[in-house]
C-alpha cells in the first residue's frame, strides 16, 4: 500500500519542490551546554538539510557509543533551534554515564512516523560525518518517541546495535489511538459541549475542523465545565461528579490525564486528518460495544458512531504501524501505571514481535511508577547498561537482573528503583475496546 506523501513530508508538497526549498546544511556549532551535563561535556547544535534542528553532547570520557534520541509527542508548532535541549536534560544520564547524546527536533511539527525516523536517521549520519564514527549506536525512543523508533529500526536495520523503547507508544497510529476515539464520542455523550449545541456540528473523529480556531485552556475550560476535571473533588456539582465517573469508567482514560487525552484527540486528530491524510480520518469507533456507565444499553444506543476512513486507515497503517521484523536487541522500559501510554502498549508490541517471529530479541521491564515523561533516573542508568552488555555478549538479561543492577547506580543518583521484574501487562484489549480491523482507529 502507497503512504500518502503528506505523512511522511508535509502538507501536499512535492518531494522536488521540498528538496528546492532545503536550508544548507551547514557543520554544527560549538555552543556551550544546558544545565545538568557533566563538566567536560562538549555540544554542538544545527540544523539538517531538511529543516530540522539538532543537538549533540560528547561527554570527556566517552565510551564510544553513540544514543540517538528520538522525541516524544508529536509536536505541532514549528521546531525551534533548542527545542532538542529539553530532553537532552531530561536524559542527562546518558551523558553522565559516558555515551554521546544526539536528539532532532525532527523537520516540521506534526504527525509523520516514517519522517521521524528519516530525521533520526539522518542525525545519525550527520554525527558520523561530522563528530566521529561510534563503535556502536543506540536508539532511543521515549513515549511517541518510541513508535519512531521502534519504526527506525525496522527501517534501518544496519544503522543501530541495540534500541531502548521507553514509556513507549508502541501499537502504532491505527491501534494506538482507539481510547482518545473512545473519549471523545463518550465524552460528547455526557457532555454536549465539544461541539456545543449552538456551534457547527462535524464529525468527532477529525478532531477539530481546519481553520476553526481554539485553544488548549478554551478546550480546558470545556471539560472542566462537564466534569469538575482540575477542581477538588469537593468543589464539583454532583453533575460533574457523574460525568467525570462514566466517562473515566467507560474509557478507562485516568482523570489526571482527562484534559491531556482530549488535546490529542482534538488538535492531533487535526494534524492527522486535515494536514496529513487529505481531510480522511482513519479513527472510528463503528462496532465498539462501551461498558462500565450506569447505563450502558443507553449510552451505546446514544453515543456517536464514528466511520474510519479505509484508505486513511491504510496510509496511516504504513506510516505507523510496525510488522516486528527487528534484528537487534531491543529492551523495553514502562511505568506499571502510565497514565498517557497505557502499559499495555507493551502487550501489543510483545504480540507483534511474537508474529514477526523476533520476540528473542525483546526483554521488556516495568516500574511501579506512575508517570509517563520522566521515571527515575538510576532505571534509565541500569536500562543502558544491560542494553550495552547484551549486545557486547549476545546474551539477553533478565529483567530480575537488571532491577539488582539498578541498585548500583542509586549513590550517582539518589532515586529509588521501583522495578517489578515479576510484572506482565494484560493484553490491549483489556484495556482499549477492539474495532473493525478496516477501521482500527
């Protein structure tokens, strides 16, 4: 199946056209290094041929191995020269524990796996060419950073010796987003105010229409008028107190991440369908049978019947999904109670793996933690350092092991490690209703 070209490079332009309109791409700068990075510690930052900007960290005792970052998200401004800097602080550690550090902003804002992983994969080039040639090469990929990635290393199989996937949006752009469809069907159900009565009714599943214009705080302020989501529990009408409960219920979507799911599912769903997919939206809920309200023969009977697009479905399958054809270690790392990327995005990538027949290359390991961005910081150190031994040894560590290792690194960084090496996530299922295989999302 042919992917649409605007996934995979914006918004309807031609590849000639884009190639015509490329900034030069000059050798990086020397700059001095955020806060955090160990003394020694040399950066560098740029930007690529295609528009995407990037930073780079070589630590003074470098072990050779070079992380290549991949960014979470997706964002949807513009990129900006430091927008890379914020997660090279965030996994300081690498740095800290000797490896190199690259991370792009990637070349526009906006959904685009497969540009992603080109832009990843051009950073990567980039530091051969212009730093030094590692002796080995990591991937890193946190939260949607993750499906980039884990979509990377299938599409560049000779490039990288080993990938860490954490907090990982791991069942791609059709399976991925069912719970963010889920909640805003369910949502306008009890609600009646995404679109309100007397504004321009449209079909739930494309987000928001192109041109219409609203905020992140107006949308906010929306669901906190339905559901008291942001006020103590005290301050809320028992009318938002009984539509805050079926819908967290009904979705499964926690309240603390309430809002944050309905931002996707508005201005990503619009990214997705207005600017990458030609106005098609590959999301639908045809089929879903909703439970868990008070009364759910009402609810399924009322809530609105959204229609996937098949041939969005399809551009969205190749630009997103993943086929599990790995051919390097890949190690896993996932808070038990992540509220944005559930845990059972691990479950449907195990079985994705398991089909391509690649599981032997995957140890997955889980934290009981209760976040999604950052989990503490001796996890990651201990994470990388099986990583390394794996693949100097070709012997896969158990996930029991590397909770003991984590230990070790507790005196560098004074965090607990909440490892549960004994822990297996139920299958996506369990989790996020199933659909219509033609309309997955």
């Amino acid at each position: 199946m042919r992917c649409s070209k605007t996934l995979l490079v914006g918004s309807g332009l031609l590849t000639m056209l884009l190639t015509l309109g490329r900034p030069a791409q000059a050798a990086p700068e020397g700059v001095a290094c955020p806060d955090g990075l160990p003394a020694g510690t040399e950066c560098r930052r740029g930007r690529d041929g295609n528009g995407a900007y990037y930073w780079i960290a070589v630590p003074k005792d470098w072990n050779g191995t070079l992380v290549v970052h991949s960014h979470g998200g997706p964002r949807l401004g513009a990129p900006k020269p430091d927008d890379p800097v914020e997660d090279l602080q965030r996994f300081a550690v690498t740095v800290s524990e000797g490896y190199a550090w690259a991370g792009s902003s990637y070349r526009r804002g906006g959904y685009g796996v497969r540009m992603a992983a080109e832009d990843t994969e051009n950073l990567r080039k980039l530091f051969v060419a212009e730093v030094a040639k590692p002796k080995r090469t990591f991937i890193h990929g946190q939260s949607w950073g993750g499906n980039v990635a884990a979509k990377a290393i299938e599409l560049y199989p000779d490039s990288y010796d080993g990938a860490l996937l954490t907090s990982g949006v791991l069942a791609g752009g059709t399976e991925g987003y069912g719970y963010r469809t889920d909640l805003r069907a369910v949502y306008q159900y009890y609600c009646h105010n995404h679109p309100g009565p007397d504004e321009p009714q449209y079909p739930l599943n494309i987000g928001l229409p192109a041109g219409q214009r609203m905020t992140g705080k107006e949308l906010a302020e929306r669901v906190e008028a339905c559901t008291g989501a942001g006020k103590p529990a005290a301050e809320r009408s028992p009318e938002q107190a009984r539509n805050l409960a079926a819908i967290t219920a009904v979705t499964r979507v926690p309240e603390r991440t309430l809002v944050s799911h309905m931002n996707w599912a508005t201005f990503l769903y619009r990214d997705i369908v207005a600017e990458r997919l030609g106005g098609r939206s590959p999301f639908g809920n045809e089929g879903v049978r909703y439970t868990g309200s008070a009364d759910d023969a009402a609810l399924n009977a009322g809530v609105a019947r959204l229609q996937a697009d098949p041939q969005a479905v399809a551009e969205l399958a190749e630009d997103s999904d993943l086929t599990g054809k790995v051919t390097i270690p890949t190690l896993t790392l996932h808070a038990i109670d992540d509220p944005t990327a559930f845990v059972e995005h691990e479950s449907h990538y195990r079985a994705v793996r398991e089909k391509a027949g690649t599981a032997a290359l995957l140890v997955q390991t889980f934290t009981r933690e209760h976040v999604h961005s950052k989990l503490h910081t001796p996890e990651y150190a201990a994470a990388f350092a099986a990583l390394s031994r794996w693949v100097d040894t070709k012997q896969p560590p158990e996930p029991a092991a590397i909770a003991a290792s984590c230990e070790g690194y507790r005196k560098a960084y004074p965090e607990t490690c909440l490892f549960d090496p004994a822990f297996h996530p139920a299958p996506y299922d369990s989790r996020v209703y199933p659909r219509d295989p033609a309309g997955k999302g």
